[in-house]
C-alpha cells in the first residue's frame, strides 16, 4: 500500500493549513487505497537552508537535515497543502523542499491551495519547483478560496463539493505514485 504524506506547507502562527490539513486527512483515511500521514513543517524547526554541500550530494551535516531527510524518504507520494503568499508558495515551504533533492524524485504529487484566488498561483509555483526535484505533479487540485470557504478568513468551512475534488486529487495521486514504484525500486 502506498504511504501518502500530507504537507503542511505554513508555519505561520494562526494559520488556516491545519485546519485545511486535517480536513484533507479526515477525506483520505476513510480510503483504503493508500495510508496517510500529516506532516506539519512546524515539527521540524527548519532553519534558512545551512547545509554546506549540495543537496543533490545527498550528505546532509545538519541533524535536522537528517531527519527531515528520513521522514520525506519514507513517502510513496505528497499531498501539499500550501497558502498563496504574493502569487507563491510560502518561504518555509519552499526551504523545507530545498534542503532536499533525492528524497522527492520519482514520487507523485498534488496540491490543495487556500487563498484569496484559491490558491492556484501557489500551486502553479509549486508545480514548477517540484518538477525540476523530477516530480510528477497531477492534474485535478483543490483550490479554497478564503472568501467563500473560510469565515472571516479565519474558520474553515468547505464547500460540500470540495470533498469530491480531493477524492478526484488523490485518485491521481495513488495512480501515479504507484506507477511511479518501477523508477522508485530500481
């Protein structure tokens, strides 16, 4: 069975991608496809990228390297949930994928954006960035806008439909990250 982590791509104090995260989740558990797992950055502590030789090396002298590394390795495909912060991905986001390279390739992805658009320059951003890490990056997105699905821009309260549309996402997902397995197991 696949092993499908669900990114929370905000660090931010207050942030509505926990809520949005554990909606995701609660959506896929109740699949018996693949296994799911959350996976908040804020865990991790990641500092601005310190490590001193190239990613693609692969030798990692930072602790917390290590163990970010070890985690990310263990998944057969992502789930990211990011904001949209000035038509992109946020910086915590964005670091937490640079620190690493081997560990994300021939793996799937799909995304769920929150934003005042619904997030999908955001995840445009992220399509681009996880293609060049030889990401395969699905079609069907969730996209939450914070005027319609969140009160005050605060409380989430998804549409009924958005569950079908996560459902849709991770339906590509496993696809493709069990086609993926071949590249994977080489």
């Amino acid at each position: 069975m696949l092993k499908i982590a669900i990114i929370i791509g905000s660090t931010r104090p207050n942030r509505n991608g926990e809520a949005v995260a554990n909606w995701a989740y609660e959506i896929a558990r109740q699949r018996r496809d693949a296994g799911f797992e959350l996976v908040d950055l804020k865990d991790f502590d990641l500092p601005l990228f310190d490590e001193p030789m190239s990613p693609m090396m692969g030798r990692y002298a930072q602790e917390h390297t290590r163990r970010w590394s070890a985690k990310i390795a263990t998944y057969d495909a992502y789930v990211f949930v990011t904001p949209e912060y000035n038509h992109a991905v946020p910086g915590a986001l964005k670091n937490a994928i640079d620190f690493l390279y081997h560990e994300w390739g021939n793996k799937a992805a799909g995304f769920i954006g929150y934003g005042a658009a619904g997030g999908i320059r955001a995840v445009e951003n992220l399509r681009l960035i996880m293609s060049e890490l030889q990401v395969a990056t699905v079609r069907a997105q969730v996209g939450l806008s914070l005027l319609t699905d969140f009160e005050n821009y605060s409380v989430f309260k998804p549409a009924p439909q958005h569950e079908k549309s996560v459902n849709v996402m991770l339906d590509q997902v496993i696809a493709w990250g069990g086609a993926l397995q071949t590249l994977r197991n080489k």
